[in-house]
C-alpha cells in the first residue's frame, strides 16, 4: 500500500511535531480530509521535535506514564525512498532515500542524541522527501522543498 500524496495539500511550516507516535503534519497515514505535506523554500530547514519525549505530550492523558518512561521515548527521521510503503515485514524500509539524512535518535536519555530536536540540511534540492523513524518503522512521513 503507498501514500496517495495527490490528497495531501502543501503546508508551509518550520516544524513538524513527532507526537503520539505520528508526524504532525506529513504523516503518511494521516486520517481526514485535508492532510497537508509540510514544505518549506529551498535554502531553508524543517524542524522536527520530539514531543513524544517531553511530560506536556501527555498532558491530560489519564495514563500518564512515568518521567523515565518518557525519556525513554526516542524518534528519528531518517530518509527511505519514496513512495516508503505502510507495511513492515518483507517492506521494512531502508534508509537509503534521496537526501541521506538522519536525525539520530532524538531524545533526552541514554542512547539518544541528547536533544528533543533536529533541521533537515539546508542544502536539500527541490522535490519531495520521504522517511520513517528507524526505531518505529510503521511510522513514516513526507515533506517538500520548493523553489
């Protein structure tokens, strides 16, 4: 199963948030009818933040788990050739997409990179980027760089 991206509007944003286990926005998977591929202008970064890793991602919830439990809690955004599929298995992607980036693994405890956040390179062409989070490879993302 691929990503039908002709639903999915462009969005200008800065950043993208890892919460609940999904990118917002850019999430493959994301439900409803108007999703949006986060896209910045070339020469410029889209943050993401793990938020997953931070107590105010669980704010409200009556489960709240506990603070070690959230710093254990690590994302990466790491690039696989697109369309990057949904199903993992036989079609567990690979980090070999275009741009070859890797956030590492984003989090505040021990073996994360010992930040929350992380820009893609500047340096990026203009076109369509997608990834998925090596540590949780059911999910996946996209954004773009436009002109």
């Amino acid at each position: 199963m691929t990503a039908d991206l002709s639903r999915f509007k462009n969005c200008n944003r800065s950043q993208v948030l890892i919460a609940g286990f999904d990118y917002l926005p850019g999430d493959l998977t994301s439900p409803g009818s108007n999703p949006c591929v986060p896209t910045v202008t070339r020469g410029h970064s889209l943050t993401f933040v793990n938020s997953d890793a931070n107590q105010n991602g669980f704010l409200g919830n009556p489960l709240s788990p506990s603070p070690a439990y959230i710093q254990s809690i690590f994302h990466t955004v790491t690039s696989c050739q697109g369309p990057c599929g949904y199903d993992t298995g036989i079609s567990y992607p690979l980090a070999n997409g275009t741009g070859s980036y890797d956030s590492g693994q984003l989090g505040a405890g021990l073996p994360a990179v010992g930040r929350l956040d992380w820009s893609t390179p500047k340096s990026l062409k203009p076109g369509t980027y997608y990834f998925f989070c090596r540590i949780h490879p059911f999910m996946r993302g996209v954004f773009r760089v436009i002109q």
